[in-house]
C-alpha cells in the first residue's frame, strides 16, 4: 500500500470515528451547557494516536535502496494552557515503536522507540462556540532509545530538533468536556550510525512522520 493510500486510510478512519462520536452525543450536547475556551484555562486531553512516518524514509551509503519504517498506533497525552481565549500552549506527549526494514538489498535493521515530546503554540476560532478548530505550528525534540540492530551488527539514530505543525478541532459535549480531532506533521530528521556486515555504514533519514488523532478533552 503505498504511502498516500495510507494517509487516506487513516484520515477516514479518524473522520469517521469523528463522526460517530459527534453524532453519539451530538443530541445530548445541544441541550447541555458547555464550558467555553478562556484565558488561564488547562485542557487536558486523551487521544489514541496513529503515527505514520514518511514512505521513502532514508538514503545513505547501505548500497543501493531505501528503508521503511512501519507505522504505530499508541494513546497520546497533551496538556494545552490558554494564554488568552484564542492563543494556547500544547505540550504533547507519546512514545512509539518502529520496525526498520532496508529494501534493495532487503536488510533487516530492527526496531526503535521514539520519544518525542512536542511544544505547539495554537491559535483557536471561535473560542466560545461548541465547534472551535485550531491550527498550531511548533518545535519539537525527538530521543530515540531502545535500539534492535536486527541483522546490523549495531545501530544507534541521532536525537535531534524538529518542526511540527497542527490542525484539528474540538467539539463541546457537556461542562468542561470535549471531542477532539487532531493532525500534525513534524519534520523530522536524523542520522543512523549502523554496522552491516562488519562495514560501519551512515544513513541519513528523513521520518517526517504524520501524527492523526482522536480523543477527549477536559478543561480546568
């Protein structure tokens, strides 16, 4: 499956569990009264997060080929802080775990988590409506740990800086609690050190990943 199928698979996948959970509630919701987005608020939110990084995810000096890292699907914890009823603060927080598979020649490089701790400064619309979507751009720091060399004698990846940039929406259900929809894409590079058949070899990767995301909200 190619890399745009993917994408495409995994946005209707989140636009229908959207969807479903819109319209789940969406009866109750408009009878009850909701909190609205104001300055000096905390919102916390639980999503369950599909990470799907770049298709063509390296070059280097392996030969020929590039590598492929498989996607991860884990739950995502972020906290959001309102500097005033439009602008927040997002620090978001997950780990997920990839295989690395070389493809011509086919050399299996093993697996490695990604922490990667994210900082977006948002912009929300309409702040005291039920349906308030938000864009957001930040930076982010990625620490890989928890190297699988596979058949690479060893292997290890560069920690490093990158960008990230958001879109998504929340939905007021009831009180302080809402629906959440989320997408980002973080540029994000590194450098793999690894050793394949006593050769040391460099790979310079660009992950590039995009992060959709469904979830809960409450804000305090």
């Amino acid at each position: 499956m190619t890399l745009t199928r993917k994408l495409m698979t995994t946005v209707a996948s989140c636009a229908v569990v959207g969807t479903m959970m819109i319209a789940a509630t969406g009866a109750q919701a408009q009878e009850a009264e909701f909190k609205t987005k104001q300055a000096g608020d905390f919102l916390i939110r639980a999503r369950g997060i599909a990470m799907v990084p770049a298709e063509d995810t390296s070059t280097g000096d392996i030969a020929t080929g590039e590598g492929k890292l498989n996607n991860d699907y884990v739950p995502e914890v972020d906290l959001s802080y309102f500097i005033t009823d439009n602008i927040a603060l997002e620090l978001i927080a997950a780990t997920t775990k990839h295989d690395l598979k070389w493809q011509n020649p086919d050399i299996d490089l093993g697996s490695v988590n990604l922490l990667p701790p994210t900082l977006t400064l948002q912009y929300h619309f309409m702040p005291d409506k039920r349906f308030s979507p938000y864009v957001g751009a930040g930076i982010n720091y990625t620490i890989f740990y928890n190297e699988k060399s596979g058949s690479a004698s060893s292997i290890s990846y560069d920690d490093g800086f990158g960008y990230a940039f958001q879109a998504g929406f929340d939905y007021a259900i009831s009180g302080p609690w809402s629906l959440n929809v989320d997408v980002k894409k973080v540029i994000l590079d590194t450098t793999i050190h690894t050793n394949v058949g006593g050769t040391p070899r460099t790979v310079d990767a660009d992950l590039d990943p995009w992060v959709f995301g469904v979830g809960v909200g409450y804000r305090f």
